[in-house]
C-alpha cells in the first residue's frame, strides 16, 4: 500500500512513507490553503513585540522604575520599605552589604508589642496579604486576615514581608548591586530558608518586637515558620505550619529542578543576565504551567474541567468530520495552564523563581544537615538523650517511619517547648500529607507536649491554604485563641 523511499539527507536506515495521491488528496481537502496555525505561538511573538515597544516608549510609568524590572515591580508607595544597612550574614556565601525589605501590616501593636504575628509567604507571594489602606485590592490571605477572621486584627498586629530574594521590593537578583551599579542578575548569592528568616528578624528588631505571639506560614511560609522556631525558639510563641515539609523531599525537588530547566532553556534567560533586554517570559510561563499542576488535584480538575475542550465557532470547521483538535490549547484543561502561565510570566523576576525554588529545594531540618551548615539555633534545654514516638488515640504511630526520622527529631529539638500546629491536606501531591505527620511525629519525639496535627479533606490539592476559609481558617483561629 506505501512505496518506501530513501532520502539522502536522512539516515538510510530509516525509511519514509509515501503516502498514496489519493489520501493525499483527501487529506489536502479538509487543510487550509495558508497552512497551519498555532495561535499559542502567535502569542508569544506578540508578547514579544509588546516588549520591544514598551522598552522604546519614552514616558514610563514613574511606579515600575527602580531596582526591579517594570514588568515585576508593584507601585512602590504601597508597601513599607526598612533597609538594614548592616551586613546580613548568609548560609552560603558572605554576607550581603545591606538589605531591603518590603512589608506591610494589619492591625495594631500593643504598647508591650506583645501580640504581633509574622505572616510568611508561599514561593510568589509579595508582602500584600490583605487589602491596606493604601492599597485597597484584595491580597493573598484576604479572607484570613482581619477582624474575627483566623489572623484577628482586633487581638493581633499582623506583619508579612517579601522575601529575601524576591522582586516586590525585597532586595533580590533583580536589585540593583552596589559594587556595579547594575542588577545582581546571577551575580545574587544562593540563600537558604534561614536566610530568609534572619532577614525578617532584622525588621522585627527595627520595629522593637522581642517575641512574637506567633509564626504563621503555608507552603515555603511554613518552612520559614519552622525555620523561625529553629533559630529564635526564644523569641517565637507559636508555630503554625500549613502544608509544609521539615525536608524537601526528592519528587518536590524534581518538580522544581524541571521548572528551573525549562526557563534557563528561554534564550533571553541569558544566563541570568537579562535586565536590559527582554526577559525570559516563554520559559517562566512554562515554568508555571509546571508549578500549577503541583498546586491542584487531578480530583478537582474532573470536576472543574473533565475532559471538556473549548468552545469552536460552528462555521470554522467542516460538519462533515469531528471538531478538529488543535495543537496548541484545546481542553479546557490545557486552557487554564496557559491563562495562569500567561498571568504570571510578566509579574513576576525569572531569576527569583530561580533563587527562591533552590532554597526551598536546599531546606532539610534534620540534625546533620543543620550541622553541616553550621546553624546555631538560639540556647534552649538539651534535647532527651532517648528519642522515641510518644504516640497518643488521634495520633497514632506511622506504620512504617522514615529512617531519618530521629534525625529530624534531632533537628527540631529547638522547638520542643514550643506549641505548634500542623496542617495537611489529603489531596496535596507538591507536599503530601506524610510529611507533615513527619514533622508531628518528631516535635513528639523530642518530648514537645503541645502538638496540634490536623489532616484536612477536600480536592484543591497544595492550594487548601488559599481556599478552604473554614477548615484553614477555624483551625489556626482556635490555636491561636
């Protein structure tokens, strides 16, 4: 039925199939005579064009100028800046001259400073959890945050800052070097979950606060929420941890290290060294689409999407054959991966992603990473010389623990007098809910009394702590009354 031809400029080994005229024909029939189009390629270009103009115009907008490239940066008068003008130590590398944080706060300090609470963010998330009087719109946390809501600001004075290494005014790879006068780019340091921490802890000193009432974070938030108990266990009240891990596991770190990939891959990546040409913006929409399927459940996409695909003009195809699929965007699924990368791949800094995802990939709670970074965690009683799971009816023993289980419990021994909660969820694939038993169950080994561990249903996956108001939101309520 098909004559095998060779061609010389292929492999004579591989041979190619002729296809008869007549399907040929049958196949020419149905084809448009401008060939294919692929409108998801299409968009790229024209957000590329976009660019190259915008970076032509001669009047731009006075709010995205500064350290951070225009396409990233948020109006500077709508969060709060400290800079430490002090070195700020760091894990890897030596210290960094001086630091920017941005910051903003809900809420009011008692004249003690007594019932403050530091809100820490996920791996994107700027400082603006909530809406502020100087910026009204919606943040983050907007449902958890205010008066009788889970962070009451009738009790508590909230404070969330940008991280260290991010692009929403908190000093980053996109911030500008004081040795070159140019962005950092890949020149930044590698930082660490504790780096983070420590920078944070510089603005609490500048606002006078000894002890907070509470370290609260979901996500990366919850690493740094632990991190804080860790380092300043004499200065942290309460620890809540939502969706986290004590120790990035192996399949988190390969999602990430993928992402990574498929933005240095973008030719405008240039090595990190983009800020004066165009940014990286195919590979960090990428990048996203990447992350965004960590965030959900494939249990919620069934109900959401199931196998749907997106509606098709009646006259764009002939009604003699099946809707013709596309290559570019075509279920409903597809389409939403390509709206949230499409959302994000100009709001937010390539190399932040970069720096911020190794550090989360860096964290490891256990005893000997911890010594091999030379931590010293603040001075608390030594932990028990016999280690061992204190199990109890709502908590019982994990059926088979992880042989570094001890080890953990080691690690977190800081954090034994420290009352803590600890939510799962059972639909997150990012952060599965073993790892948070994990941290449970070594708090309780190192004879930690008051330990709150929390499993929660329901199908939105890693991004529970964004949706689930009454699950989320009553449980830190009650712990934090």
């Amino acid at each position: 039925m098909f004559d095998i031809v060779r061609d010389s400029d292929l492999n004579p080994t591989f041979p190619r199939l002729r296809v008869p005229a007549t399907r040929a024909l049958h196949r020419n029939s149905r084809r448009s005579d401008v060939g294919p189009s692929f409108p998801c390629v299409d968009q790229h270009r024209a957000r590329e064009s976009r660019l190259l103009l915008s970076r032509t115009a001669t009047s731009p907008d006075p709010s995205s100028t500064g350290p951070e490239p225009p396409y990233a940066r948020p109006s500077p008068t709508s969060y709060r800046t400290y800079r430490h003008i002090e070195p700020l130590p760091l894990t890897y590398s030596d210290p960094l001259p001086y630091i920017d944080i941005a910051y903003e706060t809900w809420g009011t300090m008692t004249p003690a400073k007594d019932n403050v609470i530091l809100l820490h963010t996920g791996l994107s998330a700027s400082s603006h959890a909530a809406a502020t009087d100087i910026n009204p719109s919606d943040g983050w946390w907007q449902k958890f945050i205010g008066p009788g809501l889970a962070l009451d600001t009738n009790h508590f004075f909230i404070i969330c800052t940008n991280v260290l290494g991010g692009c929403y005014g908190t000093t980053g790879p996109s911030s500008i070097d004081p040795d070159t006068g140019k962005p950092y780019a890949t020149m930044f340091p590698v930082i660490s979950i504790f780096d983070m921490v420590r920078a944070q802890f510089t603005l609490l000193d500048h606002l006078g606060v000894e002890k907070l009432y509470a370290s609260v974070g979901s996500s990366m938030g919850a690493m740094q929420s632990l991190a804080a108990g860790y380092l300043f266990a004499n200065r942290v009240g309460k620890i809540v941890s939502i969706s986290g891990t004590a120790r990035s596991s192996p399949s988190s770190v390969a999602m990430r290290f993928a992402q990574r990939s498929v933005l240095m891959t973008d030719p405008n990546w240039n090595n990190g060294f983009y800020y004066d040409g165009l940014p990286p913006h195919a590979g960090l929409k990428l990048a996203r689409q990447i992350a965004t399927i960590t965030y959900r459940s494939g249990p919620e996409w069934d109900i959401r999407f199931g196998r749907d695909v997106r509606d098709l003009p009646p006259t764009s195809y002939d009604p003699n054959y099946p809707r013709p699929p596309a290559l570019c965007p075509d279920f409903l699924i597809e389409t939403y991966l390509d709206h949230q990368g499409e959302q994000f791949c100009l709001k937010y800094d390539a190399n932040s992603l970069i720096y911020i995802s190794k550090a989360m990939d860096l964290f490891d709670m256990t005893a000997s990473a911890l010594e091999e970074l030379k931590l010293t965690p603040a001075p608390t009683p030594p932990p028990p010389t016999n280690l061992a799971l204190n199990p109890t009816r709502r908590h019982p023993p994990p059926h088979s623990p992880a042989p570094h289980l001890p080890e953990l419990a080691r690690g977190l021994s800081p954090l034994k007098h420290t009352p803590t909660l600890i939510l799962g969820v059972q639909s997150d694939i990012l952060f599965p809910v073993d790892q948070q038993r994990e941290i449970a169950d070594a708090l309780r080994m190192t004879g930690n009394a008051d330990v709150r561990y929390y499993e929660l249903g329901g199908v939105w996956g890693h991004d529970t702590f964004l949706l689930d108001v009454p699950g989320v939101g009553g449980a830190i309520r009650g712990f934090l009354s």
